[in-house]
C-alpha cells in the first residue's frame, strides 16, 4: 500500500519536513551548514551560521524562498548566502 501512497503522492509528508543533506563549509572563522530540505519534490535553501565567541557557541539559523531541482545547486547556493551574510553582517548575524 504504501508504495501506491507514494506513486500517487498520498501521504509522504514527513520527508517533505526532513532535511535532504547537510554539510559544512568555514568561512572566516564562521562554519555555515548547508540544510536543505525537500519541498514540493525541489530543495529548498536552508542553512546554519555558527561561531565561537568567548567560549560560547552562537548560532543563525536561515532560509530562502530559493528552490532548486538538484541538491546539489541548492548546498552550493546556501554557502554563497551564508558567506554573503557573514561578509555584509559579521558577528551582527547573532543579535
């Protein structure tokens, strides 16, 4: 049955809320996860900023209405966010 379930796109709405992939990339002393996710069969941009401050873990979550067919444009794109927010924002990301 549940094969019949997801050839005619009933139910499967737990994947749709679990992450597709994550990895990791350093920038500046910052570490941005990619986290995208299935939505809608396209992945959606989403990521974490965290950094190291005083012995105290910071962290940023974001996400983009940007959608992309492969995972792999969508990891790609989510650290060129994430480093684009660390160079325009700095440390200010955590406020």
């Amino acid at each position: 049955m549940s094969f019949l379930k997801k050839l005619f796109g009933l139910g499967g709405s737990e994947e749709a809320q679990a992450p597709a992939a994550e990895k990791t990339l350093e920038h500046d002393g910052y570490v941005i996860r990619a986290t995208p996710f299935k939505e809608g069969g396209r992945y959606q941009l989403c990521g974490v900023i965290t950094k190291t401050i005083g012995g105290v873990e910071h962290k940023h979550d974001f996400i983009r209405a940007d959608t992309f067919v492969l995972i792999e444009d969508a990891i790609e794109m989510t650290f060129f966010k994430g480093r684009q927010l660390i160079d325009q924002q700095g440390e200010r990301i955590f406020r």
